[in-house]
C-alpha cells in the first residue's frame, strides 16, 4: 500500500526539476508547524520569505480534498499560495484569485515570487486595481488616433469581469475585421497597468502571423519589450513573448519555460491548435488561457462535417465554455461578421453564384472521369477557366468602375494558378486595361502583363512576400492568384473582389477566405465586396453530404496519359492545339478542345435594402430568432400550444419578423430554406423543432409515386423501369441548392445513352409532346411536394 512518504519522494523530485534546492532550509523546509498542525512542506522567497505549502496525500487520495487542512496552516504561516499534491494530481491554489486549479508540475521560486510581487503592486484587490484604469475611449494606433468601438469596450469588460471571478480561460469570438490583435493589446495594457500579469505569451501557428501580432504590440504596447522566439534557447528578456506553437513545444522543460513562466497564455486562431501536441503545449502553462477566433460559432457550424464540429467542440471544452445541455459553446465574448455588418463596423458583402457544366459535371476524357474534386487538382480545361473568368469580367463590367477592384483568387493548387494569372492577363478586355492604366497612371503593356499575379509558396523563387507587399501597396497587380497564401492572416482593406475556385466542406476555410474582404476602406469608399463563387462554397460550405458523381459530359481526344498530384510549379501550358498537353502527370486540356457553358446563375438577397447572406446565416439567423420570440410572442405561443391566432397578433408578429433589424419574410424564407410550398407558420414550427420540412429526396419520391399512381393503369413494365431509374438519378444528383427541375437533355447522357437516350425516350412514351407532357407534370409535382 503506497504511502503519503512515497508522494513526498515525488514531490521531491518534482521541486528538483524546477530548480527548487530542497536541501536548503533557506528554500525548502518540511514539517513546518502551523496554527493547528505541521505543513509538510514551505517553499520560500529570496529573503527566506515563505511563499507557498505543499499538502501532500498518498497516491490514492485525491489532494484536492485537503483543501480545508491546508488553507488553515497557510492563513496561520501567512502564506498566499497552496499546492495540494499526491505525488500523481497536484493543484495550486492562490487564496486571491479563485479555487484550486489543477497544474502539470510545481513552479519555479522565481516564478512564484514574480506572482507574490504582483499581488503586492495591486491598488487593493484585483476589482478595485482593475477599477483605477477605466476602459478606454480612444487609443492612439499607426500614428492616428482612433475610437474604441463599443463591441471592443464591452469585451474588454467581460473579461475584466471573468478575470475577477476566478475565470482561468476565456474565448474571445471576433469577426475577421473587427481588430482582435488591438482589442487584446488594450486588454494586456491594463491588466499590465493594473499588476494582474507581468509576462504574456502570445501563440500562433504562423511565423507571418508573429510578426504582424509583433507590430501590433511594438506600436500600441510600446512602453512594453515584445520579443518573437524563433528557437534555441528560451528569451528571458521581454513581457510579451510571441512564438510559433511549434517554437514554444520545443523551449518546456526544467531547461526551458516552467509551468509558472507566463501569467497569461493568448493562442491566435485557438482552433488550429486544440489538438494532439498543441493542446499539450498549452496544458503545460499554469495561467490565465485566453483563446482569439474568427470562426463561426456554433450555431453556424451546425452542418459541417463531424471531424471540424469535433474539433470547433474541442475548442470550448479547453476553454471551459461548451454547454453540456444546450451542446453549444458559450464563449466569453462574441461578435460575428452579421453583428459587424449591421453596426457599420465591417463591409456588408453580396454573392455572385455562377455554375459552368464541366466544373459540376466533370468530363470523360478518353475514359478517363474527371471529377468535381479534380479541376485544378489532376487537370484543368482552358475552356473551362476562361468561360469563368469571362464571366467575371461581364459581371464587374455592369459595375461602377471609378477605380480597379483589387482582387483575391482562392485557387486550388500551383499548376491552376499558373494558367489562371496567364489567363487573366490574356482576357483582360482592350478598353478596360486602357481605363485602369489612365486610372492609375501605368501604360496599358504594363497592366496587361501585370494585371493578374500568381502569389504562392513557390512565387519569387520561394519568397513570395515582395510579391505580397506588392499587391498591397502598388496599383499592380489588381488580382492576386493565391494557393494557401492569402486566405487567413492576410489584412489588407481594398481587396473589394473574392473569387472562389477552391472547393471547401470546411466552415473554417470557408469563413477565412471571406474575412478577407470583411475590412472597411474609407479611402476608397469601400462598404461593401462581392463573393463570385464559381464552386458552390457560399451555400455547400456546411454541407458534407454533396454528391459531385453527376453525368458526365465527353471529351473529343482520345488519348490521355493519365494523371497525378499537383506536386510543384511545373506546368503544362496551352500550344494552340486540340492535343491535351501533360506535365508530370497533370493534364492540361487546350483552349477549344472541351466547350463549357454557364448552367445557373444565382445571388441570395435579403432585407430592404438588398443585403446578401449565405443561407446558412440566414437560416440560423431565423431559427434563433424566433427561439428567442417563443417567450415574449403571444403568437408563437400560440403555435406552440396547437391554439388558433388572433389575426393582430399574427399580423404583429409579421411586422415584427420583416422589419429592417431582422428582415424575414415568407418570399425569402422559401428561397433560403428551399420549400416553395413552406408557410410563415410551418417555417416557425421547423425552428421550434415541431415541423420538419420533406427533404429534396423526398419530394421527388413523392412527387414520382404520385405520377404513378395516377396513371396507373396506362403506364407498362418497360416505362415503370424508366421511370424509376430517372427517379434514381436525379436522387443521386441533387444538389442542396440546385433547382430540382427534370429536363429532356437528361436523356442524353448516361445511364440513358446505354439504352438508347433521348430518341428511345421519346418512343417508349409515345413521342416528344407525351414525354414533355410527362415531365411538366412530374416538375410540376416535385414543386408542389
């Protein structure tokens, strides 16, 4: 049976590691009597000072429960600080700042000594310090002087709040725009001011994003030395310390940071990092964890796939703020992109959808498929980049064009955004490179060939940032190709212009890349950007159950090498042939070999006054709307209860749901929903959870067997046949936001090529007018289903 002596052993060793020389009675005694008993161990300051006891148990005891014991003998020994350990748990109690929390391993004397400072520097206790240095309303950052905004003084209070109450860890959600780095540098301002931290480590998982946080500092917290880490040995100079995650992994240990090294610990981008060996590396700091986001909340990652919902939950679970109950995190502080756009603090944005037919049916080429996922992947079509960047230019051209929209491209990797930058100089229309080069004082040979610029790893012989600072700050390019290079940590306010080519299920990717053009300019009287995804992420981003193996459309040569990875900077690059030109196993088809077209165009718009929204903010917006209503409504009340509604109360309610701060109504709900047929009422009782609303597969299988039914006794074997195999299909192709509209070009791809397409079609059922006949009746079933 193991002994509270064989903890001590531990305990030992543990304050040997952290440099404690226990030994030494001027450091570390034992058995030190108190008021009503004996500590078993006192650990003291440089002027044999004691600091802190150590109650230790035995292994099989949990320390926490000593808690009574050990905070009678340090009020007696007037001690501050508590460690409860069995050798295996430990915890550290400071009297002053909340309950016993548990720790890795025991602090260094210097460690706990720079804390025990910091107690003593308070202008009383933590609230009333806190209380002398009042919120800002205005700070002095990049040389002007600037107005804190309200949402950033009420995040400063609530942390200031969580601070004093005990609170170990805060989540901070901020919108890309909404100035997180410079809302934490006056948060770290006056909790320095106010001694409720002396040393910061400030984590991201990017060099880049080190520095830009350095700059930040270096200008708002000037008076403060801020270093960035970048490896060897430890820097012991400096209150703010900024390093890599992988930097800081490596500097642990009884030779590097100790558990007590840092007062606060504030990770950028915290959800890239709560994961294996990074959570690990934050587990080892004792101290006040404050974790900085832009992604969705909750509620917005509702639908994505379950490895990021794991990971979005593994976020709150760190950052003790996920509701068990509700299974929703509740973060310190939140302030979305809507919440932005509504206050005039961030640009309001509209989407632009266009689908061409190869990119969403992908294409056979000499029997080999070219799939969704496989466009700038494994091949890319000329045709098909240039039908999209065609209509990119039609669409700016019906725009004001007082000034070049600068513009990021979300390509999908190095061998896309070659042609891409090629073919953006190359389509660039006559008249409008002479207008940007009279607008911006360049000659028009300049603009054509430095219109578009690839900026990846690979540019500017793997040193892509003057090709970065370029984009930023001179006239040209105007559009910058980007693969993994602009989509997070990149801050620049003109960029007006998103165009989406990189397909994503990921919620994360997806609110990255549109933070980009979240930022406001004045100087160019920029309120709002435009979003053209050409790859459906605006309304599929959440929605991992997409089916991309639609039909797929012929190619004319008949030969095809095969294909592989996009593995460098390698590529093949058009002849002027019909010929497929194949670099390393990438196939590169030439302009006229593989005609495409635009198959839909669509935008999403909401509110008087034309606000574009994703669905999916929309319809959470709209489910926690009316959750919110259900106990202030007499209308929704109502509905709840299953009892008629007076028709003022539900013309009421209808004026309160259109009106300009929540602009729903039933027009725009059937859109963003996608239920044509759906009420006022059943889209409220879908977000109270009393109504579900058929799902797209249902609707056609109802709409089938209704067809069916009533005819019966006219339609034979060979037709039933048919018909079940075109319900099949278009089960298996749709697509979440794709009208669900049956056409006769159906019939001329496969599966019904094999049995004669459209012509055999046509015959089975009588003719062309019956088969048109039949399919009017079948869409018309669908749209009411």
């Amino acid at each position: 049976m193991s002994t509270e002596a064989d903890a001590r052993i531990v305990v030992d060793r543990l304050l040997r590691e952290s440099n404690w020389a226990i030994e030494d009675k001027s450091q570390v005694s034992t058995e030190e009597m108190a008021s009503d008993g004996f500590a078993d161990y006192v650990l003291k300051d440089s002027r044999s000072r004691p600091l802190a006891i150590i109650e230790t148990k035995r292994f099989s005891k949990d320390p926490y429960g000593a808690k009574s014991q050990a905070k009678n003998y340090a009020e007696g020994l007037g001690i501050p600080f508590i460690i409860l350990s069995n050798g295996e748990q430990h915890y550290f109690w400071d009297l002053k700042a909340g309950d016993a929390r548990p720790i890795l391993g025991m602090p260094t004397r210097l460690d706990l000594e720079r804390r025990a400072n910091l107690q003593i520097h308070q202008i009383g206790s933590l609230q009333e310090s806190l209380a002398n240095i009042p919120i800002p309303d205005s700070v002095t950052f990049e040389g002007d002087k600037i107005l804190v905004r309200p949402y950033q003084k009420d995040c400063m209070a609530r942390v200031d709040a969580s601070l004093i109450s005990g609170r170990r860890r805060m989540l901070l959600e901020m919108a890309t725009g909404t100035g997180k780095t410079l809302t934490i540098a006056m948060i770290l301002k006056r909790w320095f001011e106010a001694a409720a931290c002396s040393r910061v480590l400030f984590l991201t998982d990017r060099i880049e994003l080190a520095k830009q946080a350095k700059d930040a500092f270096d200008d708002y917290l000037n008076q403060f030395t801020t270093n960035i880490l970048y490896g060897g040995k430890k820097s012991l100079e400096g209150q703010i310390v900024i390093g890599t995650l992988d930097t800081i992994a490596s500097q642990l240990g009884p030779e590097g940071f100790g558990h007590a090294y840092f007062d606060v610990v504030i990770t950028d981008e915290c959800h890239r990092s709560i994961y294996n060996t990074h959570r690990a590396t934050l587990g080892h700091f004792d101290a006040i964890h404050i974790g900085l986001t832009a992604t969705p909340n909750a509620g917005e990652l509702q639908w994505i796939n379950e490895d990021e919902k794991q990971l979005v939950k593994n976020t709150y679970l760190f950052y003790d703020c996920w509701d068990m109950v509700k299974k929703q995190g509740k973060p310190t502080f939140s302030y979305s992109l809507q919440d932005g756009i509504k206050e005039g603090f961030l640009a309001s944005y509209e989407i632009y959808q266009a689908e061409s037919k190869l990119t969403f049916e992908g294409a056979i080429w000499n029997e080999n498929e070219i799939e969704f996922s496989d466009w700038g992947r494994v091949a890319e079509s000329e045709d098909r980049l240039t039908l999209i960047i065609q209509e990119f230019f039609e669409v700016e051209e019906s725009r004001q064009q007082d000034h070049p929209r600068k513009t990021i491209v979300f390509s999908v990797g190095e061998k896309q955004a070659i042609i891409l930058e090629r073919l953006f100089n190359k389509l660039l229309p006559d008249d409008v490179c002479i207008r940007i080069a009279n607008q911006i004082g360049k000659s028009p040979s300049e603009v054509r060939s430095n219109f578009a610029q690839k900026i990846t790893s690979y540019s500017n012989n793997n040193n892509p940032k003057p090709l970065i600072d370029a984009f930023k700050y001179d006239p040209l390019p105007i559009i910058a190709v980007s693969v993994d290079m602009l989509d997070t940590g990149f801050n620049h306010k003109e960029v007006e212009n998103l165009i989406m080519l990189r397909p994503t299920n990921s919620a994360i990717k997806y609110s990255q890349m549109r933070g980009r053009g979240t930022r406001l300019c004045p100087k160019i009287g920029k309120k709002t950007f435009l979003i053209y995804d050409f790859v459906d992420n605006t309304s599929n981003f959440n929605d991992p159950g997409v089916n991309y193996t639609a039909p797929k459309v012929k190619g004319k040569p008949k030969s095809f090498p095969g294909t592989g990875p996009d593995d460098g900077p390698d590529v093949g690059v058009g002849t002027g042939t019909t010929k497929p030109v194949v670099r390393k196993g990438f196939l590169y088809i030439d302009s006229g070999s593989l005609e495409d077209e635009i198959r839909s165009r669509t935008t999403i718009r909401v509110g008087p006054a034309g606000l574009v929204m994703d669905r999916t903010d929309y319809r959470n917006s709209w489910n926690q709307t009316i959750n919110e209503l259900s106990s202030s409504s007499s209308a929704i009340k109502r509905i709840i209860a299953n009892e008629p509604i007076e028709d003022e109360e539900w013309q009421l309610l209808r004026s309160k749901l259109a009106s300009p701060d929540m602009y729903f109504n039933e027009n725009t709900l059937k859109e963003a929903f996608e239920q044509p047929q759906g009420s006022l009422s059943d889209f409220i009782k879908a977000a109270l959870g009393m109504f579900t609303f058929p799902s797209r597969e249902e609707r056609v299988t109802k709409a089938f067997s209704v067809w069916l039914a009533e005819h019966s006794n006219s339609v034979n074997h060979d037709q039933a046949r048919l018909l079940q195999l075109l319900q099949n299909v278009i089960i298996s192709s749709i697509r979440d936001r794709e009208k669900l509209q049956i056409e006769s070009s159906l019939f001329q791809k496969p599966p019904f090529t094999l049995v004669g397409g459209l012509t055999r079609v046509q015959t089975m059922f009588g003719g062309k007018e019956e088969l048109d006949t039949i399919l009017e009746e079948l869409n018309s079933l669908i749209e009411a289903a």
